[in-house]
C-alpha cells in the first residue's frame, strides 16, 4: 500500500498518456528521418532554435529555443526507460533534441493555425480531463497547497511547468485531431482486421537448425586454406595489439607511516560540514487498515464499504487486535501480511488525506474512519520522529570511514605521484627497490586482457594503450591500491599463422556456409513435402525432427519459433492441411504445415468491434500524421527555419548491432 498511496498507478498512467505523451505524436516524430541542417547558432545552452518560415521568423520575432537541459533530461530518461548503456547517451542526446525540434515545429503549426490553449480551456482539461478525479475529487477544488503538492508529488516540477506541459500537449492534440480528423474504416474492414487477428491455428513444423548444419560443414585443410588467403583483408588484424608492461603496485599498507589516521577534530569539522546530511526528517510509523472503494462505485457499494471499517473501528476501540483484523479485513496486498504494516513515512510522502491524519496522531492512537481515493482508512501511529539533526556521537561511524577513505586516497594519489617521478629520473626498479616494493613486468597483453597481480587492471590497460612506448611512468588507481607503469614494448595487431587459427578459421568458414546450407535444405524440404504432400514423411527422409504447436494466435511464442508475430505468422493465411513455403528464421527454418485452424465467431468479432474500430483507426491515423510531420519538417528545413548550435556535442557512431 505504501507504494500505491505513494504513487498512485491510475496517475502513472496519465502521466504516460497525457504528460509524457502521445503515443502517436512521439512515435510519428521519433521515425521521421533527420532534419539537420547546416544552419548553427553559437549557444552551447541552445540545441537548437526554431523559427516560423517566412519574414517573422527571419526577422527572430516568431522563433523558439530548444534548451540543452531538455535535451539531455528526455535523453536520460530514454536511456533508462530503454536500459540502454551509458555510453550511448551522446547518440540519445542527438535523438531527444530531434523529437524537441520536431515538436517545436508542430507547436508552431498550431500556433498559425490558431489553436493555442487559453488559461480557460486548462482550467476545464483539469476539471474534466484525467486529472480532475486528483485535483476537483466530487467536483471541489483540493486547494492550492495541495495542488502544488500533487504536482511536486507526482511530476518533481512547479506548477506553472506543469500547467504549461498540459497546455502545450492540449494543443498539439488538437492539431493532431485536425490533420488526421477525417480517417475513417468501413465495418467490413474491421471485420476483416479482426477475423486476421482473432485467428488461430495449430501446426506441425519442421525445423532445420544452424547448430545442426555446423556440424554436417567439414571443410577440407585446402579449402580453409583458400578461404583464409581470399579474405586476407578480414585476418590482416586478427591478432590484436599486444604490450609488455612494467609496473610497481601498492595499498594502503605500504604508505609510510602506515594508514593516515582520523582525528577527533577531523570528525567535528566533517560534521559542522555536512550537518544536511544527518537532519532526520519528520516521520511516523503506521499500521493501517483500508476497506477499498472502486473507482466510480455506485453510492451503495460506498456506503456498505463505509459501514464495514466503522465496524472494525467499533472492534478495535472495544479491544480487538488491530494487527489481526488488518491482516484478516484490509484490502492492501502489500501490508495486510504484516499487519496493516506499513513502515516510517516521510511527511508529504502519502496522499493528502492519509499524511494528515498520520501526523496528527500521537504514538498509541486509532483514527477514525477516513476517507482517500482508494477507499476508507483505520490508522494506528505506533512512533513519531520530530525533525532533529542527529549528534555527532550517533553518526560518528558513518563519518569515520569517509574520513579514511579520502584520507588514504590522498595519500596514496601523493605517493604515486612521487614513485612515478623517481621511476622516470632513476627506473622502475631502483624506485621501486628505495621503498621496499618489486617491480613486475607483464608477458604481452592485450587491451581486454588481465593483469593477474591487479585486483582491478581495466584502468591500468586502458592508459596503457593510449601512450607510446617509453612514455613517462604514470601512475593509475587499481582498485584497492595504486600502480605506476610503463610501456616496455608493443606488437602491433597482425595477421595470425593459419596453422595456428585455424580453429577459429573453421568457425568462420562455417559461419559463411550456413545460410546458403540454410536455405538449400529449407527449400529441398518445401519441395519433398509438396511432392509427397506430407511433411511428415519429408522430414522423416531428410532426418530433420518434427514438432507439434499448441493452438496459438498470433500474440503467441512458440518453442524454436519465437514469436508468431514474426516471419511465421505465414501460418494464420494457410488453410488447413496447406504446406507453407520455407520460412527462415535466423539461426533456424521451420517449414510447416496447418494441422487445425479456428477463426473467430461473429459473437466474438461483434464483442471486439469497437475495439478493434479504433485500433485500425489509430493505425491510419498514425501514418496520416507521419506523412504530415515529415511533410511539414521538410518544408521548415528547406527554408533554413531550424539552426542548431555549433557547440552542441556529435553523436557517436553506434556498434555493430545496437
């Protein structure tokens, strides 16, 4: 319950729908093709400016600014809605600010075709839109604190930010609805999209796998021979580079003097320092008892959820153990097994109705019966916590450890750095030997490869790779420790000797030879089965295995098909008894043939009529829209209506398979 009076999952949604937005918009945007031009401002804060085509906007009178702060917030939160890597952030970074410039372009658009939000259409979004069941509950403004409550609560913004993101997305929805507001879909062809998608159909198939035809490709030592000397240009680097490294490693253990020591006073000066970070906010500890209400009930099912917690209420004044009448009554999964339990809350963490209550109490007391969006609430405060700032005897072991880590940090960054200058005036090893350590020098490694002396050796190698043989000593963090190298010699990448690659030959002439062994066993076994009209006893001569779906639609997954989405959704346009053609699937062909086949009833497309109405609908509407939005970018792109900065970073290529 703690997590749904938190965040309220009806607001998660709206969020994504109304905030976040349109589905169709920022689709349409995302799949337009690029619209750089070479037109650039000189504004590192500035992604990009956008102006209406024509005098106003040369003129600078009717122009809008795509600011880098939201540029790299929306790119933040694709990388992380889509957990994408970090690295990839410069190249997101590139892709948000084309959505914001190709939104800024439609809001321009809206603008000359007059179709601006007023503070009055806001002002009836939200008491009839979504939000009204949050803000104007019964039809009665919450007021302004708690208006601003929600909004910090929910979106982390101001309200003017939020009325203004509500305004902006009210106003391309209309301009969305005006492009696209003629699409229409004849009955039938609902009927038809749905009798396709409502189809489903059971199969024998056959499957040829690419790990089985590895095996059946034993190429003679000529032909990897001839295949290693016609592809001299993929193996002229297959062995990478190489470096012989020498370096001095050590730990706090070896700093003279031995680990830097915290004092009393290096404690109270991090303290009168830091004293934010050990303020305890004000919190309560609550056990609750919630008797749900749905969403838009009728007055009776209100009334007869009402009078059951005033009757556990009674319960509990007269001595009943409220943890056992929540754990047997309430309606929240997520603390009725412990109680009502739900742990210390934050001030302003719940919903307006339940914080109040919650800190009104003192530790020992029972609510009344309250009343939340989510139904009606007992409460039971079993601790308080003032705010306070904590003493320093009590955090004293939280500050201590810091206080040794940058102090051994320091110290062993200064020892390095000295090592590092003796190494190069004196040598590795006589720098070394003068402080008691060893120097160590590596066999040759590669730049992924592992330095077995190092807890950690990625940053080691790392640098290692960026300097030239010889290079000065440096010195470099290894995880519990520090180390001081130097370069001692490269090889550089080179071919290899076949007789030595040769395995890994082997793999790649395989590799080479599948999908034409793919697709020549795929189509001999189409063939043998169309011939002796059974898949079966095809299979059965090629030696290839035949399975037996289950009977599936197309939102199916299908063992060594996957998705029936896919390539062998060929299976729902064959009649029963058909044999598809050969459907190649990567690292696998299927050819399969319809056992059953079960379309649905006109009850059930009558059931999904409407559904599936705007489901085609949304479809068409889409592709209306992309035409527009292409459309439209092209001509503001054409009339240099767009500059971007000169400062703004470049997206990296990506790898091979992103």
């Amino acid at each position: 319950m703690i997590r749904i009076l938190q965040q309220d999952n009806r607001i998660t949604k709206i969020l994504f729908a109304v905030i976040i937005g349109f589905a169709i918009i920022t689709m349409v945007i995302t799949l337009v093709p690029g619209v750089f031009d070479n037109s650039s401002v000189n504004d590192a804060n500035t992604f990009a400016v956008v102006r209406e085509p024509g005098l106003l906007g040369r003129l600078g009178i009717d122009s809008s600014s795509v600011r880098m702060t939201e540029v790299n917030q929306l790119a933040a939160r694709q990388l992380q809605q889509q957990r994408l890597p970090e690295f990839l952030l410069p190249y997101m970074s590139q892709r948000a600010g084309q959505i914001l410039v190709q939104r800024q372009i439609l809001k321009h658009e809206a603008d000359r075709l007059n179709l601006e939000v007023t503070d009055a259409d806001l002002r009836r979004e939200l008491e009839t839109g979504p939000f009204a069941q949050y803000l104007f509950p019964g039809g009665k403004y919450i007021g302004d604190d708690a208006y601003m409550n929600f909004v910090q609560n929910f979106f982390q913004v101001s309200r003017a930010d939020f009325e203004s993101q509500v305004k902006s997305d009210m106003e391309l929805q209309r301009l969305q609805a005006l492009i696209t507001g003629g699409v229409s879909v004849s009955d039938q062809a609902v009927r038809e999209a749905y009798r396709t998608q409502g189809t489903k159909v059971k199969f024998d198939y056959a499957v040829i796998s690419a790990d089985d035809l590895r095996k059946t490709i034993n190429p003679s030592d000529a032909d990897l021979e001839k295949f290693f000397k016609d592809n001299q240009a993929r193996y002229a680097t297959a062995i990478p580079e190489t470096r012989k490294i020498q370096y001095v490693s050590f730990d706090a253990s070896n700093l003279p003097g031995g680990k830097p020591q915290v004092s009393d006073a290096d404690i109270q000066a991090y303290y009168n320092q830091h004293q934010s970070q050990f303020q305890v906010k004000e919190q309560v500890k609550v056990r609750h008892i919630l008797i749900s209400v749905p969403n838009g009930a009728d007055s009776k099912t209100d009334a007869a959820a009402k009078a059951k917690a005033e009757d556990l209420l009674k319960q509990i004044k007269g001595g009943a153990n409220f943890a056992d009448l929540a754990t047997k009554n309430s309606d929240d999964p997520g603390s009725k097994t412990q109680g009502g339990e739900l742990g210390w809350l934050d001030r302003g963490r719940t919903v307006p109705e339940f914080d109040k209550v919650a800190f009104s109490l003192a530790p020992g007391q029972t609510s009344d019966v309250i009343k939340t969006q989510f139904g009606y609430h007992i409460l039971q405060v079993e601790e308080k916590k003032t705010a306070h700032l904590r003493p320093i005897a009590e955090v004293k072991s939280e500050i201590v450890p810091i206080l040794e880590q940058q102090r051994v940090g320091a110290a062993e960054q200064t020892y390095a750095s000295a090592l590092a200058a003796d190494a190069k005036k004196n040598g590795m090893e006589k720098a070394a030997a003068a402080r008691g350590l060893h120097a160590v020098t590596t066999d040759y490694v590669a730049k992924d490869g592992v330095v077995a002396g190092l807890a950690d050796s990625s940053a080691l190698l790392t640098q290692a790779f960026t300097v030239v043989k010889g290079a000065d000593p440096a010195s470099v963090s290894t995880g519990d420790g520090y180390a001081v190298f130097q370069v001692q010699d490269i090889k550089a990448a080179h071919a290899p000797n076949f007789a030595d690659y040769k395995p890994h030959i082997l793999d790649d002439y395989r590799e080479q030879q599948i999908p034409l062994l793919l697709n020549t066993q795929l189509n001999k076994l189409d063939d043998r089965a169309k011939v002796l009209n059974d898949l079966k006893k095809a299979a059965a001569e090629m030696k290839i295995p035949v399975k037996t779906s289950e009977m599936v639609g197309r939102d199916a997954q299908v063992p060594e098909i996957g998705s029936m989405s896919g390539p062998a959704a060929v299976a729902f346009t064959l009649n029963k008894g058909a044999v598809s053609g050969p459907v190649n699937l990567g690292r696998a062909g299927i050819v399969l043939t319809v056992t059953d086949k079960q379309e649905p009833t006109a009850e059930e497309i009558t059931k999904n009529f409407e559904q599936t109405r705007e489901q085609l609908l949304n479809d068409q509407r889409e592709q209306i829209f992309q035409v527009y939005v292409g459309n439209v970018t092209k001509k503001y792109e054409e009339a240099g209506a767009i500059r971007y900065s000169k400062k703004q970073p470049a997206a990296p290529s990506l790898p091979s398979g992103s």
